[in-house]
C-alpha cells in the first residue's frame, strides 16, 4: 500500500509532536518518511540493541515489552497515530525495551539523519518532542501502580521549577537572616552556643529538602483513558483527582506575563462536573494540544466502532456473511476489574472480624479503617481494662488477708466477697458498651455493587440510613489522605460526585485502590450499558435498512415484471 503524500499530511497534522509547523514544514517531513509493513508478531526493535530509525504507526497495533528477572512486562500498547523510537535515535544508546506488532502494521519511518535534521531546523518539533521524551522516562521511572493493564501515559509533568524556586524563598531568606544575625552578635561579641547554632541549621536544611520534596510530589498525567492530577504534601494531605477522556467538554490554556516569559501556565480541562487545572505547568500550549489530541481520538474511535459495528448488524439482517471485525482498541475494549487492593498481616489473621475489605456476590464491602474503631473504643478498653485491673488487685488481696476471702459461707448461706461482686457486674456493662460500639463500626460500611454504589450506616438494634447512587450517574471521583495519621497509616476519603450530590467513603483504608475499585466497575457497568444500548439501537436501524433494502428489491422487481410483460404485448 503505497499512502498518497495528502494523506501523509492529514494523518501528521494529527499528532501532536508536529503541531505548530507550518503547511511546508509538515510537507517536507511527509516526503522524507518510508513505509513498511511488519505481520503480526514480528519484532521491530530488540531491547538491547541499537537503533536509528524513528517509527510512527499509520495501521495496526504494537506492543512494547521489556524483561525483568527472566520474565516478560509489558510497558505499553501503540495504536495508529503514537510513534516510538525517539529515544534511540536521540540517545544513540541500545533500546531499554522491546517492540512487536500484535497484528499486522503499516509503518511510516524517519531516518536518524532526517529525525536529526528536523530538531535543529524545527524549533517547535524540538520542543514537542522534548515534552514526549521527558514524559517517557519520568513514567519508565515511576511506574504508578494505579494505571490500568492497557493504560499508556502520554503526558507526565511536574510543575514549573519556577514554583520550587517560590517554595525556596522562605528557607533561603531565613538562613540569610540567620547569617546576619550570627554576623552581629560575633561583632558584639556576644556567643550563641553551638548546639543553637547546629540546630537552626539543620532546620533550615530540612525546611529546603522539604520543599523540594513536596514541589516533585505534585504530577499531571494525560493517559488514553484519561487526565489526572495527582497532589501530595508529605505527612499531611495527598489526593489523586482524575477524569475519563469521555467527560471532557473543553481545554483551556491561561497564562500570566511572566509565564509567557518562561513558557510556563495552566492548562484547564473542563469536565461534565467541574475542572482539573494543570497548575503551572511547562509548556502549556503544547501540553493542551496532547490533551486535546487523545480526547479527539477516543471520540473518533468509537465513531468507527460504531460504523462498523453497524455494518455487521445489516449484513446479519440481509442473510449475508460476516466480515472479520477488528479487536476492540484499547479505549473501548471491556475492562477487566483488578483490584488493587492487598491485604495486610493484621487483616488476614483477623479474618472476618476485622476485615476493611471484602467482595462477595459482585459486591464489594468497604469498612472504616481500624483506626476509628480504636477511637470508638477507646474508652470502653481502658475502662474495661482498668476495672479488670481492679479485679485481679482485689483477688490478690483477697488471697494475701487472712481474714478475707471470695467466697465464705455463714448459716449455710455462700456470700462472695461484695466488692468483687460489684466489680464483676460492672464489667458486664462495659462489655456491652464495648461490643456495641464494635457493632457500630462493623454495620458503618460503603458498598459498590455491579450497578451501584451504597453508603450504609446501621446503629445497633437502632435505624439505619441508607445513601445510594447508580455506577452510571457517576462524575468524578477523588481520593485523598488527610493528616499524618492519614499518611502514616493510610486511610482517608473518597469522593464520588453524582449530579449535585456527593457521596463520601470516610476513613477508609488505602482510599486510592478504593477510588480505583469504584472506577472499575462504573466503567464496566457503563460499557456494558453502553453496549446494550448500542445493540439494540443497531438493530433497529438495520431493520429499517434492511426493510427499506427489501422493500427496493420488490418494487424493482415488480417494476421489471412490467416492463417484460409491456415487451410481450
């Protein structure tokens, strides 16, 4: 298949890398690439092994894989319009991972020499493809565990250094001041002991660590499947706000003076329910354009499926063959649910008793973190704790005291020692009081069932409120960790927007894999809604169609038996 140069144009202007060069500059880059076919399973590139070609997929699918302790990970899957090879033709080093067609590809391919030709002469190409290396390797570094089996970050970003040279001023300006005031009591002669003196240090050392820390902490993702924001401040708060591709409405790009002198800004991606601001982030414009790239894509995407999956409805309607249909791509196919989640010793040996998280039936139960039910119980256990204190300080002086004992009998009748008495039958309210407020905790769960989600809270032999919302009514979901508690012990909130409500999963464990689970299944209930819909939708229309086709036939042949019968006469 030979690709005419318009069309070569066309399917360049798409991607993002090659956005901002002008009609010639896209012209002179469509005419320099060479195209090559791979059948399904071949290697393209090997890992460990030089290359010099940059490769831009027009058709088909790749998937990139590299090999850890003896076994196969997969990093990601390229489908029409991604490209790899850049860092092998920029580096000149041997590749870190290896790529292979899954099905048959057409490839459009740039010769280093062309590849290096294009950056010294194409500042905005320079640019765009500095942003795509950079969010490479920053993703091969961190390797979120959040992201789906078939999830490709596209973009990863922290923001501007100009915001961690902000966060530097305080602990700067503070050892200036400290230098200063050391400077003049040495002139006065007046000593400020040395441990003093070690001990500001040390904190404005760790204030400016600190910030640093906290400034690289702060990340914004564009995947295939969707925009996140990711927020973190070290022992006190971190949150994970993200939205699908499919819930954008529009991106926004504002910029401020100084910005646009240091090419920095915030993109805003508006949402079905609100906003995400990439807040001073590098690069705004060009980070706008892979947003808005990949939401387009997933958009064009399901216009094809749907087309063809129309086709194959009216085929089946008029008694014809199926032709072969092409795998779902990865933004439609059906998402297979993986929990996150990992149990901790303390809840496998707790068994049920104690379990923050547990799926029976397709549904899955959500307690609040064993944090709270220590404060619930608190005062009930050091109250228990210290009439059982009581008890056994009693029985020990019972059995110390002669004249003392637990159980005496006078006149035949058996008395026990009154104060042990007393101390017992306290006991039993506390009991009481202690189990109630475990069952209070225990029946204070949230659910997420295969079509909704619940938050219910029972009081023990009490009312209970129930708070429920469909899956596919869902907004916007956001995870965060609150204090240092919250960090230390890893439990928080999530936050699930539906219409003008918001539902709140309070204080439960590892709330990210909590979001993560409620995501899942809404995206699976979704599509599989989607899907029905879709079906029966199709089935209408190809019945019309397939209606309208017989009923063409007939007139044509009715109006052919009147033409041979007109001939005959």
């Amino acid at each position: 298949m030979t690709i005419e140069s318009d069309q070569r144009i066309a399917f360049l202007r798409k991607i993002h890398i090659f956005r901002g060069l002008t009609d010639e500059q896209v012209t002179a880059v469509a005419s320099k690439l060479e195209e090559e076919t791979h059948p399904a399973g071949e290697v393209v590139l090997a890992e460990g092994k030089s290359s010099d070609r940059f490769f831009l997929i027009y058709r088909g699918k790749v998937r990139v894989t590299r090999t850890r302790k003896g076994a196969e990970e997969q990093l990601a899957v390229f489908v029409a319009g991604d490209f790899f090879g850049e860092m092998g033709v920029t580096l000149r080093g041997p590749q870190y991972a290896s790529v292979s067609t899954e099905e048959e590809t057409l490839l459009l391919v740039l010769a280093r020499q062309d590849f290096v030709n294009f950056i010294k002469q194409l500042p905005k190409f320079k640019t765009n493809l500095a942003i795509v290396i950079s969010s490479r390797r920053l993703a091969h570094e961190l390797r979120f565990k959040w992201l789906r089996p078939d999830e490709v970050i596209y973009f990863l970003a922290r923001k501007h250094s100009v915001l961690l040279y902000q966060a530097l001023i305080g602990p700067v300006f503070t050892l200036l001041m400290f230098l200063i005031l050391l400077g003049f009591s040495t002139f006065m002669r007046t000593k400020i002991p040395i441990v003093i003196d070690a001990l500001a240090v040390l904190f404005i050392i760790g204030w400016a660590i600190w910030k640093g820390i906290d400034w690289g902490n702060d990340y914004y993702i564009v995947t295939n499947q969707r925009v996140v924001w990711l927020e973190k401040v070290i022992g006190i708060y971190d949150s994970r706000q993200e939205a699908p591709l499919s819930t954008i409405l529009s991106v926004g790009v504002q910029t401020s003076m100084t910005g646009r002198m240091l090419d920095y800004g915030d993109v805003i991606v508006r949402t079905f329910v609100g906003r995400i601001p990439l807040s001073y982030v590098s690069h705004p414009q060009q980070a706008a354009t892979i947003v808005e790239e990949y939401w387009h894509r997933s958009r064009e995407v399901s216009r094809r499926e749907e087309v063809e999956a129309m086709k194959q409805a009216l085929r089946v309607k008029l008694g014809l063959a199926k032709v072969s249909e092409p795998a779902l791509s990865e933004s439609r196919a059906k998402p297979k649910p993986v929990s996150s989640y990992r149990p901790s010793i303390l809840m496998i040996l707790s068994r049920d008793i104690f379990r923050l998280r547990f799926e029976e039936g397709g549904t899955i139960t959500y307690r609040k973190h064993l944090f709270v039910l220590l404060e619930q119980v608190s005062w009930p256990t050091i109250f228990y704790l210290a009439f059982t204190g009581a008890i056994i300080a009693r029985l020990v002086n019972l059995a110390q005291v002669e004249h003392l004992a637990l159980i005496t009998t006078t006149q035949g009748h058996v008395l026990i020692d009154p104060l042990f008495l007393v101390l017992l039958i306290v006991m039993v309210p506390l009991i009481f009081w202690w189990v109630y407020q475990y069952l209070d905790w225990s029946n204070d769960i949230f659910q997420v069932t295969p079509d909704q989600i619940l938050d219910i809270d029972r009081k023990p032999f009490g009312t209970e409120q129930r708070r429920s919302a469909p899956l596919e009514n869902i907004l916007s979901t956001k995870a965060e960790r609150v204090g240092l508690l919250g960090v230390m012990f890893n439990f928080g909130n999530v936050y699930i927007s539906v219409g003008s409500m918001e539902l709140v999963f309070e204080d439960v464990y590892n709330p990210v894999a909590v979001q993560l689970d409620i995501d899942q299944r809404r995206i699976a209930h979704v599509a599989k809604k989607r899907e029905a819909e879709n079906i029966s939708e199709r089935d209408f229309l190809a019945d019309v169609f397939a209606e309208y086709h017989r009923s063409s036939e007939e007139i044509r042949s009715e109006q052919e038996k009147k033409a041979s019968q007109s001939d005959v006469q």
